[in-house]
C-alpha cells in the first residue's frame, strides 16, 4: 500500500512541476474603480512551441475604465505589443506573440491600470527559447 502512495506521490508532484497550467499563473490584483471590491486578473503564461503566450482572465467585475496591457522584451527594455482594453466580468483574452515578434530572451507582461498609478514590475515574466 505504501509503495503505492508513494508512486502517487511521486506522479502527482512530477505534474505539478511539468504541467505549466500549475506552475505558470499569477493572480494579480489591482485597486478597486471607486468604491468596489479588488480587480482581480489571472494571469497564465506558457510556451507555443517558441511564442510566449498570455492569457488574462476577468476574476472580478466588468471594469469601468480601461488598462493598458503591454508585453515587453525584458532583455532590451523593447515594447512587442501594447493594447487598451475594457475587461468585462469573465471575460478572458490571450496574446501570443508572433513568430516574427520573437527572438530569443524573456518577455515581461505589465498591466496598466488607468484609474491609478502602480509601483510594480512585471506581473508574469517567461523565456521560451
């Protein structure tokens, strides 16, 4: 029986540490628009083969204002991608970066909230080379 459990074990921590819809995912949480509860965002990240992929999803309220979702190579502080966007509740989007967008190094995902300024760095960092 113990051999057994010990089998489990071992299976299910192999999974928490290969299996990136474990390890890759933050919760970011960000002020309330006026007087509601925290916005909260999920926040996965994984490798498409060599594209880094995003994916954001809504925890909380639709949001009254929008937020700026920039994606950025860390290596040389270089902007790929920047969107303003409106999340309602649920809602997810995902933001893969092209083939042609990609050389090597690690991409930062920064969220940008419009209704205060945030002292923060990279809210999910990856490196897919």
């Amino acid at each position: 029986m113990f051999a057994r459990l010990k089998v489990l074990f071992v299976f299910a921590a192999m999974l928490f540490v290969v299996n990136p819809a474990f390890a890759n995912h933050v919760n970011v949480e960000l002020a309330s628009i006026g007087a509601g509860d925290p916005v909260v965002v999920s926040v996965a990240y994984e490798c498409s083969g060599e594209n880094p992929t995003f994916t954001l999803v809504n925890k909380g309220d639709d949001w009254a204002k929008v937020a700026m979702i920039e994606i950025v190579r860390i290596d040389d502080d270089t902007r790929i991608f920047r969107r303003s966007m409106r999340m309602n509740a649920g809602q997810k989007a995902t933001f893969r970066l092209p083939s042609s967008k990609v050389e090597k190094g690690e991409f930062g995902l920064v969220l940008r909230p419009s209704w205060y300024e945030r002292e923060v760095g990279y809210d999910a960092r990856i490196r897919c080379s």
